[in-house]
C-alpha cells in the first residue's frame, strides 16, 4: 500500500498538466526548441563557415591523429587527418566526393563511388544538422516517441533525408540538443552500423557546437573526436574542396581518351 501511494504521488508530479504539456509536444515543436537551443535560427545562418581544429582517437586509441574539419555552406565539407606522418583526406565540393587515402597504395586522390557521395553530402550539412529547417531540405521527420539514452530522456525522431538514407536522431528531452544519432551506412560496399554521440557543447559566434564526437562503427570504437579550437566565419575559397588535379607527368602517361 505504501508502495502505491508512493507511485500515485509521483504520477501526480510528474503528469501535472505543464509536464504532460512538455510531453506532447508535436514533431515541429520540437523542432523548434532544438533551433533554439542551438542558437535560433538567424546564428546559425549568420556561420557561414566553420573551421575545428583537434586530435583524433582511432582504432581504440591505438593512433592519436591531429584533425582540422572545414565546412562551408551550402554543402561544402572537408577533413584533414594525419596519420603517422601521412596527410589523409576526405571531402565533398557540393556535387563530387573524393578521398586522398597514402594507405591504400596509391598518393592520388581518388572519386568516391556514388554510395559515399551520398555519405558525404549529407555529412555537409554540419552547422545546421538534419533537423533545422528541415522542410526546405528536402528531409522528412516523424516522431517515434521518447527513449532512455544514458539516463537521459530523449525524443526519438526518423530522419529520412533528400538522399534516401535513414537516420534516427535523439533529442534530449530537457536541453533539446543532440544527443545520439543512430543509423546505417555503406562505405566502400559494406553496411555499416554507426552511432555518433556529441557532447561537450560551446557556444561559438552564438551558436552551440560540440567539441566532442565519439564514433563506433558495428558496436566497435571507430573515433573519439575531441575539437580543441572553433574557428566561425573564417573566409575558404571553394577550390579547396576540389579534388586535386593529378600532376602533369602522370596525366602525360595516361592513354588518350
């Protein structure tokens, strides 16, 4: 008996009408409130580019890696990893992905298949995220109700994007950022589970940004993110986002098309 008026009393704490308001809040409402949360709507258009510069952690620590990520909107991202004294890259000019890999045999830049372009394009939509001004990108939402994610409640929302892929966003249910994305993708032919997990939220220029990002790839650590400077607003020239032009020696042995 005391037990259930223990559970009763909570019910009444926790249902009271401004809290059963706060749980029936429609997808568009919350929407909102994230917009918000990061910034509102007119910062975040105010950033046109972004530079973070940070270490990475891979393959469980194993490698320790400097990191430097340049986004410019609209859809223009880029990522220098050095790794063993070895610079690769990875990016996307807003219709070609290519990727700059000394590991894999071969010091040229290479275009990635259509599966990674698709990747990449929707990896360029970093400041705003897939959720804010959702409708004019094409994307579409649907609330899948509220989870526990590390002891935190969590709105669960699909994320179907322009491109066709499927991500499932969680937004925590207090602060209203970012807490967890969960999907599927393929890199380089294989299906891949991926969980990203920002934390570590700063303002910059207004705007909150994570300064951590940890990834794991089919339940395995795949990087431990950590941004230890946030540059917004810095000018990029479009050009460095293009994939690099093979020098004139190799194109000489290349047989005419």
């Amino acid at each position: 008996m005391f037990r259930i008026v223990i559970l009763l009393s909570l019910s009444a704490l926790f249902f009271s009408p401004a809290a059963a308001q706060q749980a029936d809040l429609t997808i568009d409402q919350i929407v909102e409130k994230h917009t918000e949360a990061l910034g509102g709507a007119d910062k975040l258009k105010a950033i046109q580019t972004v530079i973070l510069t940070g270490k990475a952690s891979l393959m469980g620590g194993q490698v320790e890696a400097p990191v430097v990520m340049r986004v410019k909107r609209p859809d223009m991202i880029r990522m220098d990893l050095t790794v063993q004294g070895q610079s690769f890259i990875q990016a996307f000019d807003g219709s070609t992905a290519w990727v700059l890999n000394p590991f894999s045999g071969s010091s040229d830049a290479q275009k990635q298949n259509e599966e990674d372009t698709k990747v990449a394009r929707d990896d360029a939509d970093f400041i705003d995220g897939g959720l804010v001004d959702y409708k004019a990108k094409g994307n579409k939402l649907e609330l899948l109700g509220k989870e526990d994610v590390g002891g935190v409640h969590a709105y669960k929302i699909k994320v179907t994007k322009r491109s066709g892929s499927v991500d499932y966003e969680f937004v925590d249910a207090k602060t209203f950022l970012e807490l967890q994305t969960t999907g599927k993708r393929k890199q380089e032919g294989q299906e891949i589970d991926f969980v990203d997990t920002p934390s570590d939220f700063k303002a910059v220029n207004g705007v909150m940004i994570p300064y951590r990002l940890v990834q794991t790839a089919n339940g395995n650590p795949a990087m431990d993110l950590t941004i230890e400077k946030v540059e917004a607003n810095v000018p990029i020239e479009d050009t460095y986002f293009h994939i690099p032009d093979k020098p004139k020696t190799d194109r000489a042995k290349e047989p005419p098309h």
